[in-house]
C-alpha cells in the first residue's frame, strides 16, 4: 500500500468542501458516498482519509455558522425585536427573504438553451473542477488552447457535462504520473475561412482496441468505459462531431468537432 500524503489529502479535501458545498455533511458516511460519485480515489485508505478530512472540515464549518447566528438572536431580543414560535428573530427572517430574493435575481439562464459561449472559459471551468481528481490519481491535467478566444452556440451545461465526462475517462485511463492534454483548435478550409472548431482530449493509458472502443461506446459500459459513452451522448445531443483514436505510442485521443454554423460571435458569460 503505497503512503498517503496528508498535506496532499488536506489540499484535495478543502477543494472538494470549496467546490460542492452542498454535497457534503458532518456525518461520515454520508460523505463517503458523496464522494464516490465526485472523485476516483485509488485505495480505501486514501478515499477514508479525504472523507474524515472533509467530515472534519463541515463540522468546524458548522460550529463556527452556529456562533455568529446565536449572536445575532441574542442582539434581536436585547433590542426589543419580537421572536417566531420557533425562537428565531424576525429579523433573521427579514436577512433571509432579501438572500433569497438575491439569489433570484442573479438565476442562470434556462438551461438546455443554446447561446454563445466563450469555449476556452468551459474547458478552464472544467479542468478546475476535474483536478481534484487528477491529483488523487498522481495527474495531470494541461491545457494547450487556441490563442484566439473560441466562441460557440450551444446548450452550455450540455457542453460542460461532456467536458467533464471526457476528462474523467481520461484521468482515469492514464498511468499514475501521467498527465492529460486539453487542446482546442480552429481548422481551415481550402479556401482558406475556419471550417469548424475542434476539442481535443488526449490521455496517456494503453490505447483502446476497435471491440473495446465499441463496448466503451456503448450506453451499459461501466467503469472509465462509461464516462465515454455519457460523453458521446452529450455530443450528439448538441449536435457536435465524436471521433475516438488510438495514437502510435499508445495513446487514446478523443475528438469534439463543432460545424461552422455553430461558431458565433459575442460569447455571453461561461
């Protein structure tokens, strides 16, 4: 069993606590189930160390969100302000209606709804939410980007759930102390105008033969297998081109084309 860093366990559990605030809980197991579906972990020793540690960060969390919120209660009836049946002030009430109202006013879009995207901040937002993973796997993820901001119109979350379904598979398809390559790319046609814009996904494994990358392919794959197929299907549900090779030295690189007529002009906010 290989040696768990615990300042390498520290850094991937207070990212996992920043980035999905919401998943996790002070219970234990509860936590331990929500991060097998968010994070690859190589041994059991290594996903129980990230769990305690992200059980240990939600509890200080939660003692330190009680201690201003009994302040605050306390200050409420010192100056006279009337409590609700459950004890909380009305002015804890007032701070939450106008949270709420903020938020709605601040709603994302629709989604399922195309609109031009800048395509570089998706695949940036991406690689921060995937690293996690990387880093549990010894990994890593580099990005190699078109120099001109790339814009597309497409479903949005469509696009970042292929994304990240592409880099999950290859993270885990790629040796311990491998690294991932995002690219992005804009072909010419032989007139000489952009034909297109391209995604590339290049991973480090052992490569996939043609009856593997047609079981991978298919919808009841599991394991790594199954992020490709969710990949594929997230594809074709925005209408983009997949191709999946196999390169000479072993590695598998999986190809996002986007027509002509999806490039647009004046991305909107990723």
């Amino acid at each position: 069993m290989g040696k768990v860093r615990i300042a390498a366990v520290k850094k991937v559990a207070r990212e996992l606590v920043e980035r999905y605030p919401d998943r996790f809980t002070t219970n234990y197991e509860a936590n331990k189930t929500a991060l097998a579906d968010l994070v690859d972990a190589k041994t059991k020793r290594l996903r129980n160390r990230v769990v305690g540690y992200v059980t240990r960060l939600k509890i200080v969390e939660g003692r330190r969100a009680a201690a201003p919120t009994e302040i605050s209660r306390n200050r409420g009836e010192a100056i006279g302000l009337p409590a609700n049946k459950d004890g909380s002030s009305h002015a804890s009430d007032e701070k939450t209606a106008s949270a709420s109202a903020t938020r709605a006013s601040h709603a994302a879009p629709p989604k399922h709804e195309p609109r031009a995207v800048n395509l570089h901040d998706v695949i940036r937002s991406c690689v921060l939410q995937c690293q996690p993973n990387a880093n549990l796997a010894y990994g890593l993820i580099r990005t190699s980007l078109f120099p001109i901001p790339l814009t597309v119109r497409v479903d949005v979350e469509m696009l970042r759930e292929l994304i990240v379904h592409l880099l999950k598979y290859a993270i885990k398809s790629t040796r311990s102390g491998g690294q991932v390559v995002v690219s992005s790319a804009s072909p010419l046609d032989v007139d000489g105008k952009p034909a297109g814009i391209v995604v590339r996904v290049r991973c480090g494994g052992s490569g996939l033969k043609d009856p593997e990358l047609s079981a991978a392919l298919d919808v009841s794959a599991e394991g790594a297998a199954s992020e490709l197929a969710l990949a594929k299907a997230r594809a074709e549900a925005i209408n983009a081109g997949f191709a999946v090779t196999n390169g000479a030295n072993g590695t598998t690189l999986v190809t996002i084309a986007f027509s002509r007529s999806a490039a647009a002009n004046d991305p909107g906010p990723a």
